[in-house]
C-alpha cells in the first residue's frame, strides 16, 4: 500500500532523544481544506462550552477525544541524520508505502 501526504509539521521528539516527530497529512484532506489551521505551540484551538454541569457530563468523552489535536494526522519519528539526509520541510509532498513481511511457516 502506497499512500501519499502533506509534511504539516517538523517538531523535535517530546523526550530529547535525537529523534524529529514528523507529522504527515492526507493530500485529499489537505485539497479539501478539511486540515484545520494549528497554533505555533502545536495544538489546534478548541473550546467547549457548556450551560449547566448536566451537559459537561454527558459531552465529557467526545472533549477528551477532541483533546489529542492530531485527528486526520499520522506521525511517525525519524532518526535525526535521515531527517537530515531527506531535506523535509513542511509543505513537501511525500509517500508513505506500507508492506507486509512474508514469514516462511516452519
């Protein structure tokens, strides 16, 4: 399977390994415009507001979904010198190709 996306953000790994957090989106989302815009500190702006405590408890599982920001994003964390010898920069266009190893029934 070959799959094509959008870089939309380069961020350093969260716990200093020398690693980059890559964070790819769709080519159709990104056409369609169904990617909504990030803030500089890497989470989109979301607000929720409720009238009375009854409906924060019954909307409580759809806020904590919403809280992880990266719904439609797929990320995967590369090795520093890859990242390099890639030359990624948000914007780029690149493919992601996914395939099953064979194993050999013994």
């Amino acid at each position: 399977m070959k799959k094509e996306f959008v870089v939309k953000s380069i961020d350093a790994a969260p716990d200093g390994s020398p690693y980059v957090v890559v964070s790819l989106s769709s080519l159709k989302d990104v056409n369609e415009g169904n990617v909504s815009p990030m803030s500089p500190f890497g989470q989109q702006p979301k607000m929720m507001e409720f009238t009375n405590m009854n409906d924060m408890v019954k909307d409580i599982n759809r806020m904590f979904a919403g809280m992880s920001g990266s719904a439609g994003l797929t990320q995967i964390k590369i090795d520093m010198h890859e990242y390099k010898d890639m030359g990624l920069s948000v914007g780029d266009k690149v493919y992601l190709e996914l395939t099953k190893a064979e194993t050999l029934g013994i």
